[in-house]
C-alpha cells in the first residue's frame, strides 16, 4: 500500500494533466484518484516486474469502442515511465489501417462494407508484423510508423507519425479487436445486426473478416505476450460511449472535418457488433488482466490472471 502511494504521489499531476485535456463540457471523468490507485498503479506494478530490459515486453490492450483504452493505456504509459523509469512505446492497431485508397480498391475487389475501417482485413497486417521484427531485433536503430486521423479517414502527413528512436522496454499495443479470435461457420452464416442481413446476405464480408482472424491476425497476436482486456456491461453502451468519442475525435484532430452524424455511427458501430461480442466471451476468461467497466464507464473491478 505505501508503495502505491508513493507511486501515486509522483504521478499524479501528469496523470490528471492528460485525463484533463481528454475530458470535454458534457464529458468528466469521475473518481480519478480511485481509478489510478485502485487499478492502474496496480497494473502498473504488475507490467513492471515482467519487464525485461533487453526485450521488449508486448502488452495487448482491448476493449469495445468507447471503453477508455486511449485514455487508460495513456495513463499506465505515464505511470511506467515516470515511476518506472521504463522507455514505453503506446500505439494503436488503429495506426496500421489501411490507407483510404487500398480501402478502396479493396471494395472493389473483395466487398463494398471493407471500405469501411475497423474490422479485420482494414488493417495493413504486413506492416504491423514488420513493426514487431523490427521492434525486436538486436541490432535495432530507429523506426517510423503511421499515425491515422479518424476525423479524415485517412492517415496523417508522414511528419506526424510516430518517429521511435530507440527500442522500448515496454509497448502497449491497443485497439478494439486485438487478441479476437475467429468464429466457428455456423456462428458466421447467421446474420447478427441489419447491417450484415441487408449488406451481407451472401456472407463474402463475414467470411473475408473472419478469414483474416484465422491467418494474419493471429499470427499478430501470437507476438503478444500478454492481454489486458477491458469488458464492457452490454453493446448497447457502445453507442453512447463511441459518441463521447466522437466530440473528443473533433477536439484532438489534425483536421477541421466533420465528425460521424448519428444515424452514421449508429451503422458504422454495427462493423463493430460481432467481433465485440465473441471478444467479450473469449478474452473474458483468457486475458492476462480483466477490467470490468459499470454503465457509467467508470472501473468496477480488476482481476489478474498470470
């Protein structure tokens, strides 16, 4: 306990000078110092002691849209390097999409609804493996990677992405879908939303994302070495949750584009509706760290696996 304190104790003004410039007027975090003494400094600790300085120690972040992973592996990044003293690299699966052109061209090619980032087979999978090998390597130098900006659906000016000059001891891998596991054929054919039962009746789009999850995504996740999982209460949050997060995409952008309109994100979070659900099942009980999130987004319990 007093080393929690301790840690809180240094932390805490960077930690509440971040959740600050995330909040907005309609939008205020609640119980800020419970959430990081009561669970990210644990966590933190627990990261810490898994840390090995000559190789890099990859932990996957999930969560349902909306669910605070920005902001909570955010936080445990600040924690890590002030605290710990670790060199933490935080990047999101959602940096690897692909561009909007390959989007389209893959529409065209495949299926119209993978014009539409997000779901497995959006994401530029070579690149991602070629970040690990890199990030890996022993003799490594310096990397460059892609920074998205969801406010234009396209990735920054190559001056904005991520620049890492030197190999971390920690990376926090994050996005919705990392550590999703594929579903089984009979699960697949039934249509769970009326975007996969008007837009996806011969099930091409279905079959293509689950496919990927098969092959390519799992041999990125295989590169994890362990996953904290955030579990929402029920999807019908992720509505209310993705549009707060939408306001804060408007806020942060590197653009002046407009953001989704609620009959946009009400379609575009059913891309999302599938993959969530078997995620909630899945790394509910796999997961090296179990996050429980109330109605109201904020923390109810931790639990610690391994």
């Amino acid at each position: 306990m007093s080393q929690v304190k301790d840690c809180f104790s240094k932390v805490k003004k960077e930690c509440f000078k971040f959740i600050l410039s995330q909040e907005t007027k309609k939008d205020k975090f609640k119980n800020k110092d419970r959430m990081i003494k009561s669970f990210l400094i644990p966590i933190s600790f627990w990261v810490s002691k898994r840390a090995i300085k000559k190789k890099p120690l990859i932990i996957g972040l999930a969560g349902g849209q909306g669910s605070g992973k920005t902001t909570i592996s955010s936080i445990l990044s600040l924690i890590l390097k002030k605290y710990f003293k670790l060199n933490v690299f935080k990047v999101s699966i959602d940096d690897f999409y692909k561009t909007r052109r390959d989007r389209r061209i893959l529409s065209k090619s495949k299926h119209p609804l993978l014009v539409t980032r997000g779901v497995p087979g959006t994401h530029d999978t070579d690149l991602i493996l070629k970040f690990f090998k890199k990030i890996k390597s022993s003799n490594f130098k310096k990397l460059e990677i892609p920074k998205f900006d969801k406010a234009i659906d396209d990735r920054c000016k190559k001056d904005l992405w991520y620049k890492i000059k030197s190999k971390p001891d920690v990376i926090i891998f994050e996005g919705w879908c990392v550590g999703a596991k594929p579903q089984s054929y009979s699960l697949i054919k039934k249509p769970i939303n009326d975007l996969e039962k008007n837009e996806d009746k011969d099930m091409i789009w279905r079959k293509h994302v689950n496919n990927k999850l098969k092959k390519e995504y799992k041999k990125i996740f295989s590169k994890i070495d362990h996953f904290i999982f955030i579990k929402i209460p029920n999807f019908k949050v992720v509505f209310k949750w993705r549009s707060l997060q939408e306001s804060k995409i408007k806020k942060n952008s590197y653009s002046n584009k407009k953001i989704m309109s609620h009959n946009e994100l009400k379609r575009f979070i059913m891309f999302y509706e599938r993959i969530t659900l078997q995620m909630i099942k899945d790394l509910s009980k796999s997961a090296s760290m179990l996050m429980t999130l109330k109605k109201n987004q904020e923390v109810k319990k931790v639990f610690f696996r391994s």
